[in-house]
C-alpha cells in the first residue's frame, strides 16, 4: 500500500474508532490524516470504501497469522489460542465504547461481508488442516464427539468471535481459555481414562 494511501486508512481506523461509523465522514478523515478531501477521493471514492478499506488492511494481517498457523508444527491448542487472542483482541484493542464497536460490527457485516466471509473460510481451512494432522498423529480424536474436522473447525471458530463481540464485562480472554480447555479435553486421546 503506497504510504500517502496507509496514512489515509490509518487517520480513517482512528477516526471511525474515535467517532463510530456514522459519526465519521471524509471531511472529518481529511482532518485526522491532515490532508484535504479532494486527496482522499482521488483515492477513495467514499467513506464505504474508506471503511472497506480500513478492514481490508486488518484482514491483510490476518492473513499472515493465518498462513503461519497453518504451517506451525507447535502445540495446536496454544497455536490455536494464540491465533483466536490475535484474531479478535486485535481488531477492537482501540474502541473506546461498547457502543462504537457495536456499530462498527454492524458496518463491517454490512459493507464488508465478502471479505468476512472470505477470511473465515481461510482461517477453517488452516484450522481443519491442523486438526487432521493432529488426528493423523494420534494427538486428538473427534470420534466421541461425532463430528468432522470441518464441523469441529467450524463451531471453533465461531466461538471467540461471539466471546469477543458480546457486550458483557465479562473476562474475554479467559472465557476463550476455558471454551478452548473444554474442546481439548473432548477432542483428548485418552479422554476415556481423565474425569
């Protein structure tokens, strides 16, 4: 991404995080990038394609933990929970309220919806990739647990993102811990002999 346009998606994250979504508009990201409008639209088009921009320039991230998820030989619960913390914490470390990440949210599903969707199904398949290989290994078995590696992938990966965009107070990095502890213990070898 030339610089001049990393600057502009940069001031439009700090801005949109700031203001919401719908407080925020070009003249008010001109003002937080310290350029005018006429060279943000000479790149962007409108504050959708700012927006759109912004997530694109998250998921670009992503895509990098995702691929060295994928190929790591490590231990696949902590690389799994590693990969989940950085997935969801990293994405809304900056919101100030509950109330602007919710909006966010919103604006994300509706304008963003096929990179979502695209950046879940990579992430399932580095998931069900690492799962069969643990199985192939001896090291986990989704026999008790009736599913396959792309059901159990699935309901793995849905769960941090619903921890995360909840809106309680609740603890979110140690209710991630304690969901990944009960899939690990179903999913163990030798789960017949531990209580």
């Amino acid at each position: 991404m030339p610089k001049s346009t990393s600057k502009i998606v940069n001031a439009a994250r700090e801005c949109f995080f700031q203001h919401g979504y719908n407080a925020s508009n070009v003249s008010l990201i001109a003002r937080y990038a310290d350029i005018s409008r006429a060279t943000i639209y000479k790149t962007f088009s409108s504050k959708e394609a700012l927006f759109q921009a912004m997530v694109k320039s998250q998921f670009a991230e992503y895509e990098i933990a995702v691929s060295t998820y994928a190929a790591s030989k490590q231990d696949f619960w902590q690389d799994t929970e590693q990969l989940f913390v950085n997935r969801c914490q990293g994405m809304f470390d900056d919101i100030p309220s509950q109330l602007i990440r919710t909006e966010l949210v919103h604006a994300g599903h509706t304008l963003c919806q096929d990179l979502i969707d695209s950046e879940q199904e990579e992430m399932q398949s580095a998931i069900v990739k690492r799962l069969e290989a643990e199985i192939a290994a001896g090291r986990l078995t989704l026999a008790r647990i009736n599913m396959t590696p792309a059901q159990f992938a699935n309901a793995m990966q849905s769960m941090p993102i619903g921890i995360f965009f909840s809106s309680s107070e609740a603890d979110d990095l140690g209710t991630l811990k304690q969901v990944l502890t009960i899939f690990s213990v179903s999913t163990r070898v030798d789960n017949e002999s531990t209580e």
